[in-house]
C-alpha cells in the first residue's frame, strides 16, 4: 500500500514535470517566435494551463481526492463550483501578496496577475485536488502533524518550495546586469521565477522521497 | 533586580562597539579640514620684499587648452615601435610619440600620479586645488558637492580669463556658476560610451578658432566608460583611443602660439577597468604638455622627473598663466617649464625656476602654517622640523637675493626638498589608509558581535554570577590601556588615543571570553557529552532558522551596491517576509488553530486579533513605501511628494489638503496613544507622568499644528500680520521644545501611573472579584474595566503572601485592603508615554507630511508588539512557552529591521546630499552661532526611527505581560488565585528572570545592529577599490555606524527608563505595605 502510493506519487510528479517541459517545447515548435523569455506570458499561461489541465486530470483519474459524503449531483456541483470560486480568490489573493511584495498595482497587472494564476495552479489547484475545497483542512494540513498520509506530506513540500522559488526568484531584481528578464528595479515581483519554483519544488520534492 | 549589572553590561557592549568603529573608521576615512581662504594678486607672502608674488611678472602664457581624458592611463600614451602585436590598449595614439621626436622643445610626456582615492570628483578637486582630497573635507558646507576650497578656476575667473567648459556634468556640480560658457554632458550612465565624447567633438573646434576664450577645459569620459563597460583588454578600447588620438592631433593643429596644452588622464585603471583604489596601475595617468613655440629651455634630459604628481600641475599651471596660486596647494612647480636662473628677460619670458621655486615654497609655508593653527592632525614634531628648514631656506635665499650672484644649485635642490617633504607629511596624514587600523577595527567588531550574541545566550547565567560584575574588566582594560599608552611613549615618543583604546578593548574582551568559558562548562557537558557533532550541527540548525536567516540575507545586501541603492524597497521586502513568517510558523506549530474549539475559546480570538495586527502590519508596510525619496542612482525615480515642505507648494488648495491630512494623522497619533494609556488606566493617578499625559502631550500636538499652519503660508499674503508670523515661527517651535523637555523630565521624575485607592472595608478574599465602587473616569463600561482596569487584587494577594510568609500569623481578613488602579501597566506606560512624547518632538524636526508617515510608524509598532502578545499568549496557552520572559529572535529583528524601513519611510536616504538641513532651521529660522545645536537638530532628523525603535525596545518585554490571558499563566504563578491578572507585576515576582530578560532583549538588539555595522563595515574593506566605494559604500558605512551610536544610546536610556520605573515601584511598595499594616 504504502509503496504503491509512492510510486503513484512519483509518476503523478514525473507526468506533470513532463507536462511543464512539453509546454515549453510544444509552443516552441508550433508558435512562430515563441521563446521563455521574449513572450514569457504566453510561455506562463502554457504552462500554468498545462499544469492545471493534467493535475486536475491525473488526481481525478487516481482518485486522491477525499471521498465525498453524498453522491448526489447537485452536492457535485456545488463541490465544482465552490472551487472554482476558491480558484479564483486565490488568484487575487496571490496578486494581492505580490503587489504588497512591491509589485506595481496597476502598471503591469497583467504580468503579476499571471504570475498569480501560476501560482495558483502550482498551490491551491493541488490543495483542490487533494483536500478538496476544505480551508480548515487546508490550515490542519500545513502544521508540522498535520500530514495523514504521504500525499499531505507531498503537498507540503511542493507548495512550501513553490513559495519560496517564488520569493528567491525577486532577489535579482534591484542587481544592475542589465538583462533583459530584469525587468526594471521598481518592478520587485517578476514571472520568471518559475526556474527556480520548479528545479526547487523537483529537488526537495524527490530529495525527501528517498527516505520515505 | 539587579539593573546596575544591567546597564553597565550594556555600556561595556556599547563601548567595545564604538571602540571598534572608531578604529576602523580611523583608519579608513581620511579627514581634513578645508581652510577656506582665497589667494589674490595683492598678497604679500612672508618674508617678501613688500611687493606682491603672484601676479608681479609677465605671464608665460596668455591661454591653455586642457584636455582631460578619464581614466588615460601612461600605459595607454606610450608608444613603442617594436611592439608588433599590440594589444587593443597599446599603440593606439602615437601622435603623442610623433611629437615628443620632431619636437623635442615643445613637449614632455611624464607620468602623472594620482593620490587615492582615484575616484573622478576628488582627482578634479585635486588638480584644481592643488591639495589631498579625501573622502570627507570637513567644510563649512555639506549639502552641495560644490568645491569651496581655493582653486584653479576660481583664480581664473578672478583675473579675468575666460574659462569655457565641456564634457563631464560633475564639473558644473563642483563649479557652479564659475564658468564663462558650460556645455556639461550627463557622465552617470556607466555603460554610454559616447554621448559626452561626441557632444564635446561637437563644440570644441569651433569654440578653438573662436576668439571666446582664454581657458578651455574638455573632460572625455569614453576611455573610463569603455573600461569599466569592457575593460582595457577589448577592440572598443582600441576604437576609443583611436579616436582620442585624431581629437589630439586636431587640437595641436589648430594650437596658437600663445597656447599651451595640458592634455592629462585624471586616473589610471587596473586590468578590469575599474579605480578608486591606490595600486600604480590606478594611480598612474598620462600627462602631455605641449606647445607650439618652444617651452622647454633644454631636451630631455636625464636629470628631469620621470614622474609628476598629480599637485604638482597646479602652481605650474598657475604660474605659467599669471594667476595666484591656490591658497590650499601643497604642489611644487614644475621646474623644467621654467628657465634657469640668468636668461629672464630672454625669449622665452615668465619666472626663473629660483623664483617660481620660492614663490611656491612662500605660499605653502603660508598654507601650513594656517592649516596648523586649525587643525591638530599634522604631527606636531615634523611640523616644526618644516618651519626650521624653511626659515634656514628663506634666510639663505634673501642672502642670495641681496648679493644678486648666481645662485647655487644647491638652493634649488633644497627648496624642492623642502616642498616634497611638506607634501609626503600631507599626504600621509590625509591620503592613505591605515590597513593596520582598519583591521583592528574589524577583528574587535567582529569579536563585539560575538560577545554580544554569547551575552544574550547566556543571560541568565551572567545574572546569576555572584561575583561582582564588570570591575575586573574595567581595571585591566584601564591597566592595559595605561600600558599601552606607556609602551608607546616610550617608543615613538607620543600617544595615539586610537591604540590605547584598542588595547583596553582587547584585553577586556578577552577575559571575558575567559569567564564566560568558565561560566558554561555546566551547558556544555550536559549536551557535548552526548554527541558533540550533532549539538554542533543542532547549533547551526539553530542558526539558520528565518528569524536569523533574515538578518544574514541584510547583511550580505550590504555588500553589494545595487543592493544598497535599492535598500529601502530590499528591506521592505524582508520584513515583510519575516512578519508572514511568524503565524506561518505558528500554524506549523499548531497554535494558530486550536485543534477542538470549545476549552479555549480566548485562543480562537487571539489568533483573530493576531491576522487583523497583521493585516494592519502588511498595510502600513505597503503604504510606507510611498514615502520613500530617491537617490540620484535611481534613475526614473519621483521622491515622494510628502517630502517637500508645505511652503513649498503653490496650489493652496493642494496646501489645505495635505495640512489637513497631516493634523487628522497627528490627531489620530496622540489619541492612539492616550486611548491606551486610558484602556488600561493609567491615567487616574496625578502624578508627573499623567501629567503630561493630560496635558502637555494635547498642548504639543497643538503647538505643532499651529507651527505647520504659520510656517506654510505664504509670506506675501499677510502683510499686517508679518511681524506675528515671524515670531510664531520663532516662539512656537521653541515651546514645543520647552513642552517636550519638561515632558520627559516629568515623566523621568515622577514615572509612576498608579491610582491607589484605600478600602476601609473589611472584605475578606472571597468578596473581592466583585465590581468595584469606583469607577475610572475614562467612561468605559464596567465590564471592560472589571477586564482591564482591574481592580488591583494583587496587592492585596501579594500582601497577603508576604504577610505569611514574614511576620506570619496575622490574619488575613479584618485588614484594610488597598486597590491600585493601573498597576498592570505600570511598567509600560511610562516607557509608551515616553515615546510617544519623542514620537511628537521628532516630528517637529520633519516636514508636514511625515505626520502619515509618522502615524504609520505608530501603528506598525502598534501592530508588531500585539503579534508578538498574541504569538506568546498562543504558545502559552498551550504549554508550548520557553519560561521566563525571554523574547525570541522573530520579533526583535522585526524590530530592529524596521528601523532601517522607517528610516526611508520618514524620507531619508544613505547620502550626504539627502539630509534633511531644514531641521535645523525648525525654532531658529536665523540660523545658529554655534555648530552643537544644528547638529543635534539635523541627527535627531536624521535618525529618528532608531531613536523611537531604540526608546520602544523594552516594550517588546513587557508587551506580552499587558496583554495576557487570564488564566493561561496565572496557574502556574500564583496558584489558587490564578484567575486575577497581575500582568506586569509578574516582573516583580522574578526581579532576577526580569533583569536576565532586559538584557537578553537589549543585547539581541545591539546584536542585530551591530551585525549590519559590521557588515558595512566589511563592505567598505573588501571593496575599497570598488568604483562605488566613495558613492554608495563609505556614506552607507557612516550613516550605518552613526545609525548604531545613536540605537545604542537611546537603547540605554530607555533601559534605563524601565530600570528608574522598577525603583519607583519598590519605593512605592515600601511606603504602601507600612501604610497598609497600620
């Protein structure tokens, strides 16, 4: 059972890792003068699209998601839209932790906004999946017992270096190298820091998979 | 209580500190006066023959041309015809080389030597004035950059030349308004090889054919731009030189005969391009000097100077052209411009070498000897070797003078002497660090850091030490410090304060590293038996947790300039990161939530009260950034319009807005402040403190409304009133100052906030909890009083206790009981009252605006302590809490740290230009006699968020004891009758846990400052070479440190507050317990 479930784990991450390569790859192929950097929103919203599409499908098919106490389809739905809505307060509470991180709050909304929505799908689109729409649970997860099973701990590390990717990613801002992903010193909170997010995420994720 | 321990703990920390700066920054910033006196042509130079020097014969030439070129190193000028693969730096101009061959008369190429720091604007300060800039030339004027000193371009003006300008914009900065015609090119972006170049290629033919001028001075800065964008060592160099060598060939082709010119590179550049620092590959430049008619009376020859100092071009110069030598210079002339003695009145004209020579020699004899007489910081045994030789010189020139023979060559040989030993001694008092200073400064900082963590680690062991505290130390520093002081007399001959000090520190620093050794043994055994490895590993784990990671992530931004330019936003950044920290951590934890609701519903409620704090904390973090000013580094920046002074602004309905909006937010500081201080009752009593609590924090605030209101109108809009105006804005502020003084006095005398009510009735225990008779006049509802005022039932336990516990027996019913109103609060309140009072005072000294800024600053402090309330209050409730009052990491950087926010948030920045001088001018708008009192003004300006973060450091203690829950701790400390809040009479109870507490929180303050100095400090070592260092890292390393003096400083009075507080409180017990047993 338990070695099941690690494996499950392992292929879930490999499939969306795999997902986030093919939708750089893909475009790159397919959209004439696509690059990470040129058109780094296009580049965001392939990948967080991609992400969402197949998190959502993998823990769906694999069934991770808490059972649910009636099967009636309104309960369903009301389940659905419920995260759906959850969905997108995240987003706007993401944009709203950016812009007090000192990201323009109009200026260059749509960057942060999509920087949001990256987020999102790489945090609360899993804590969806996995705990369904649940704040409490959500809260109970994130504290040191918390963790029930080796899903809750997997949620625990990908969400946590997520963040923190996402946070190094503003350390070289204010540097004066003059690149072109430097946007510019005033703009503290970036979309390129998906680099560090993941090789991080991937990292600690496998890093401390291998004791369990 | 032992406060005494605790202080003078501090001031040892404190002082090893300061110890430490002061050698580092002895040895790293070179200072010197600025004699602000001017030469002219009538001076008469002692001893003369009573006609004046400087303009007395005909000037060689009538124009010059002097074209700098930056960063032209020697290296770059030679020419050398068997080098047949030159790299892209070498050969590339040979005209110079060309000219030297067909020309020998007309042109000389030496190397010029620059004096560090090899940065632009001191090397134009130092071939203008002739003298040794440093880093800070104490002058009378700091706001502007302009040079005041005596110099070349001033002297030209004087005498009528014309003196055009093109090329490198920090000219008009260092000379403003002193050119004939100025056509400066913006130099600041680094990486713009050509906009300055092109833009002087554009004008400088047609204004050399034109006849609209007597000096021409053009700066190119492409050379330094392509050396610090690529290096020397690159195919741009050799384009730019190439391109350098057409400039000067045109130039010698358009030459006049009487037109000399100067062609020089004012530093040299090391092999990655950068200068600043004092390597011969920064330090040696080009110089050129050419003429179309004959200057030289001979070839070179072998006897000639190899090497020009940089000084040195400025009597030539000034000699040549027929103007006064700058007063300041300490150059010689350069003798082979000048003939021999015997052929004056030949072709050639001008000066002999023998007068120019003594000229020069008078006029630097007149410059040392006013210097001394200003400054103390030449040795005083070279200084009167200098004068015996000049006055042996001067007789024996008068002699030859006299007798009119031929003079020695001796007598040239000597004078020159002469000057070049006068200018090694100024230039190794002002112009050459001390690496041996600096690194004793850095070692005994990095040692005081040490200390000052093992202190906070250890402080309740260094409480528990019964022998006596800091005596020991202070006597073998003192010892070591007098020996010290001895050796060096005996060796040198004089004393250098710097070094005495460093011993006593040393010495003092090591026999506690000694006792604290001896102190441990215990600590260490129990764990290091186990397992010395893992502790070791557990220690680092230690270390690295975020509340320590944050500071270490400041500390390394320090050491990068970029960093350090956008350091108010990095630091926001940072704290904010830290504050998100803290219920996140929590959570992990598992405090934040309880797990079942219904046994703590208090706990639900204070994790409610913790996120709103935080909300507020986040929000007024956010808003903070919108004060923030710009320093000239950031290009595209808009200082916030908050920072002008209302005066300022002509749209008088804008005007009325802002004043408005900055009365509401004083309004709503000083009610904040009161309506805590009347939420716990503490304004009942009448004793000093309430005092001026009631009335002189309103009368204040009141004052410093009317003050903005009469120093923001416009002076032509009433004439009638113009008198009163003029003296409101004299009287108001100064009794705003008045206020504020005796407000602090009368809370320092009278600390005391507690109302105590005597009840006759003869209650026993169990009728106490009821509601009081008595209600606070502050209108609040009996049950918030029953909650928060309380009636002080503690006393009446404690008595009771104590009763048993000494004279034992006597009854505990049938005894007058005693209630004491705002007891719980008695140690914060004073320590809140304080610095609000501050809060108010240090307001006066900024603009209007800053009142919002102000009021963020209170609600951010405000926001802070209840997180940490409420963090405790939630480990607590839990059985998680550590014990004692200790105060962890989290909060304390928090705080600290948001000192350096608020620093830019009140609109300051890391640099000289952006003091804010008007505060010296609030309650004395003629100006001042003295230099004390502006400087207080501008600092208490200038640092005003440490001082109130220093001042507020104790209410991180005693913070979480205002805001306990009931019940959660009472248990444990006072048994059966747990459920009575005795808040910060729990301090009592522990005098020793107190004290140990105290200083653990004051030693994790100055820790966490003393690091960032230390960083800085580290910074401006390491990267004294760095192009930056003058700019961004020296000033960061000032305020940095000047930063820390004050944190210190007010850190210790503010413990000394609470210390005075605890002495007031035992005086009263003692007078209440007799009173009571009656």
């Amino acid at each position: 059972m338990w070695d099941h479930e690690i494996k499950a784990m392992a292929s879930t991450h490999a499939i969306i890792t795999a997902s986030v390569f093919m939708a750089t790859v893909i475009p790159a192929v397919f959209v004439p003068g696509f690059s990470v950097y040129g058109t780094h929103l296009l580049w965001v919203y392939a990948v967080s699209g991609t992400v969402t599409c197949v998190s959502v499908a993998i823990f769906w098919l694999l069934g991770i998601s808490p059972p649910t106490k009636k099967h009636t389809l309104g309960y369903k739905l009301s389940r659905l839209s419920r995260s759906c809505l959850y969905f997108f307060l995240s987003c706007l509470f993401f944009y709203t932790v950016v812009v007090l991180y000192g990201a323009p709050l109009i200026e260059s909304a749509l960057e942060t906004f999509s920087l949001s929505v990256l987020l999102t799908s790489l945090t609360t689109l899993r804590c969806l999946c996995v705990l369904g729409p649940n704040v409490q649970t959500w809260i109970r997860v994130f504290s040191r017992h918390g963790a029930m099973s080796v899903w809750d701990t997997c949620l625990q590390i990908t969400v946590a270096c997520t963040l923190i990717g996402a946070w190094v990613g503003a350390f070289p801002i204010p540097l004066d190298w003059d690149r072109p992903w430097q946007v510019s010193s005033s703009h503290r909170k970036p979309t390129y820091s998906d680099w560090n997010q993941w090789t991080f995420e991937l990292l600690f994720s496998f890093h401390h998979l291998q004791p369990v | 209580m032992k406060g005494t321990r605790v202080l003078s703990l501090l001031l040892w920390l404190c002082l090893m500190y300061f110890v430490g700066i002061y050698l580092f920054v002895g040895g790293f910033l070179l200072v010197r006066m600025e004699v602000n006196r001017t030469s002219t042509c009538g001076d008469i130079l002692e001893p003369g023959d009573g006609s004046g020097d400087f303009c007395g014969s005909q000037p060689r030439f009538r124009r010059a041309v002097l074209i700098i070129i930056d960063a032209l190193k020697i290296d770059f000028a030679r020419f050398d015809p068997s080098n047949t693969a030159p790299r892209p730096y070498e050969n590339k101009i040979p005209v110079l080389e060309e000219t030297l061959s067909s020309r020998p008369l007309q042109s000389r190429l030496y190397t010029f030597r620059a004096d560090p720091p090899t940065t632009t604007m001191q090397r134009i300060k130092g071939f203008t004035t002739g003298s040794l800039p440093t880093f800070v030339d104490v002058g009378n004027n700091f706001a502007s950059s302009a040079i005041l000193e005596d110099n070349l371009i001033q002297q030209f003006g004087k005498t009528g030349k014309r003196v055009v300008f093109m090329g490198d914009d920090t000219w008009e900065s260092l000379f403003p308004k002193k050119f004939h015609r100025s056509l400066p090119f913006p130099s600041f972006n680094v990486k713009d090889l050509h906009t300055v170049d092109n833009g002087i290629l554009q004008h400088l033919y047609t204004t050399m054919m034109g006849d609209d001028w007597d000096v021409l001075v053009a700066h190119f800065l492409g050379v330094d731009h392509c050396g610090h964008r690529f290096g020397p060592d690159h195919p741009a160099m050799a384009d730019k030189l190439t391109q350098m060598d057409s400039v000067i060939r045109s130039v010698i082709d358009r030459l006049q005969n009487d037109t000399l010119l100067v062609l020089m590179g004012d530093h040299g550049m090391t092999d990655t391009g950068d200068h600043g620092g004092e390597s011969q590959k920064e330090t040696d430049a080009t110089l050129f000097l050419y003429s179309p008619s004959p200057i030289f009376p001979a070839p070179l020859s072998q006897t000639e100077p190899d090497v020009v100092p940089q000084t040195d071009l400025v009597p030539t110069l000034a000699l040549l052209l027929g103007v006064p030598i700058p007063y300041s210079s300490v150059g010689q002339v350069l003798l082979p411009l000048f003939s021999p003695h015997g052929q004056t009145g030949s072709a050639v004209g001008g000066l002999s070498q023998l007068e120019a020579l003594w000229i020069n020699a008078k006029q630097v004899n007149r410059f040392l000897e006013t210097y001394s007489s200003m400054a103390k910081d030449i040795p005083p045994e070279s200084l009167s070797q200098l004068q015996q030789e000049f006055s042996r010189l001067s007789s024996e020139y008068l002699l030859t003078a006299r007798e009119s023979r031929l003079p020695s060559s001796h007598l040239v040989s000597a004078l020159q002497a002469y000057l070049t030993s006068v200018r090694d001694i100024c230039r190794a008092t002002w112009a050459r660090f001390n690496p041996v200073k600096m690194a004793a400064g850095l070692v005994l900082l990095a040692s005081v850091c040490l200390v000052c963590f093992l202190m906070s680690e250890l402080s309740p062991a260094l409480m528990r030490e019964k022998t006596a505290g800091l005596l020991a130390p202070l006597v073998v520093a003192l010892a070591v410090g007098a020996c010290a002081a001895a050796a060096q007399l005996l060796t040198r001959g004089y004393v250098e304060t710097a070094w005495c000090l460093a011993a006593g520190a040393f010495s003092s620093e090591i026999l506690f590293f000694w006792r604290v050794c001896r102190l441990s043994p215990p600590a260490v055994t129990k764990n290091g038996a186990k397992a010395s490895k893992l502790s070791r590993w557990l220690v680092l784990r230690r270390l690295l947790t975020p509340p320590l990671m944050v500071p270490l992530l400041r500390c390394a931004s320090l050491l990068s300039d970029s960093y350090v330019i956008a350091e108010g936003r990095v630091i926001t950044f940072l704290v904010l990161s830290l504050v998100i920290y803290i219920p996140i951590h929590l959570n992990w934890n598992g405090l934040l939530l309880p797990p079942s609701p219904d046994p703590l519903k208090s706990a639900g409620k204070e994790s409610g009260i913790l996120l709103a704090c935080l909300g507020v904390l986040i929000g007024s973090m956010y808003l903070s950034l919108s004060f923030h000013g710009c320093r000239e580094e950031q290009g595209f920046c808009q200082p916030s319009p908050f920072l002008s002074p209302l005066s300022r602004l002509q749209d008088s309905q804008l005007k009325n807005l802002y004043y408005i909006l900055s009365v509401i937010s004083l309004g709503v500081f000083a009610y904040l402040l009161r309506h805590c201080l009347c939420h716990y009752g503490n304004l009942n009593s009448s004793g000093g403190a309430v005092f001026t609590a009631r009335w002189i924090l309103p009368l204040l605030s009141v004052c410093l409304a009317l003050h903005w209101a009469v120093s923001a109108t416009p002076e032509d809009s009433f004439r009638k009133l113009s008198e009163l105006i003029r003296l409101a804005q004299l009287a108001l502020p100064r009794a705003a100052f008045c206020l504020l003084g005796l407000g602090l006095c009368l809370i320092w005398l009278d600390p005391l906030t507690v109302f105590v009510k005597a009840r006759a009735t003869s209650s026993s225990r169990s009728s106490a909890p009821a509601l009081p008779r008595y209600r606070a006049s502050t209108g609040i509802s009996p049950q918030a009083e029953l909650r928060h005022l309380i009636p002080q039932i503690y006393h009446r336990m404690r008595r009771s206790l104590e009763d048993g516990e000494l004279s034992g027996g006597i009854e505990a019913d049938n005894r007058p009981t005693v209630e004491a109103y705002g007891l719980g609060t008695v140690y914060s309140a004073p320590v809140l009252l304080f610095w609000g009072m501050l809060g108010v005072g240090l307001l006066l000294l900024h603009p209007e605006g800053m009142a919002l800024s102000f009021l963020l600053l209170l609600l951010e402090m405000g926001a802070l302590l209840h997180i940490h309330a409420s963090s405790v209050n939630l480990s607590g409730a839990h059985g998680a809490s550590t014990g004692g009052f200790t105060v962890p990491w989290a909060p304390i950087v928090v705080w600290s740290l948001a000192a350096t926010q608020f620093f830019h948030a009140t609109g300051h920045l890391p640099t000289f230009p952006s003091i804010q001088w008007g505060a010296a001018f609030v309650g004395f708008p003629d100006g001042h006699t003295g230099t004390f009192l502006p400087a207080l003004l501008v600092s208490l300006n200038t640092f005003a968020s440490h001082i109130l973060f220093a001042v507020g450091c104790p209410l991180l203690l005693l913070w979480p004891l205002v805001r306990e829950v009931r019940g959660s701790r009472g248990g444990r400390a006072c048994g059966e009758e747990g459920e009575d809040a005795v808040m910060e009479m729990r301090l009592r109870e522990n005098p020793e846990q107190f004290s140990s507490a105290l200083l653990q929180l004051s030693a994790r303050y100055l820790f966490i400052h003393g690091v960032q100095v230390f960083s800085s400090v580290c910074a401006a070592a390491i990267l004294r070479r760095h192009l930056m260092v003058w700019k961004v890292f020296a000033p960061k390393l000032m305020f940095e440190a000047l930063g820390f003096l004050v944190s210190s400083t007010v850190l210790l009075i503010g413990v000394t507050l609470v210390l005075r507080v605890d002495m007031a409180v035992s005086r009263w017990f003692k007078r209440l317990i007799p009173d009571a047993a009656r």
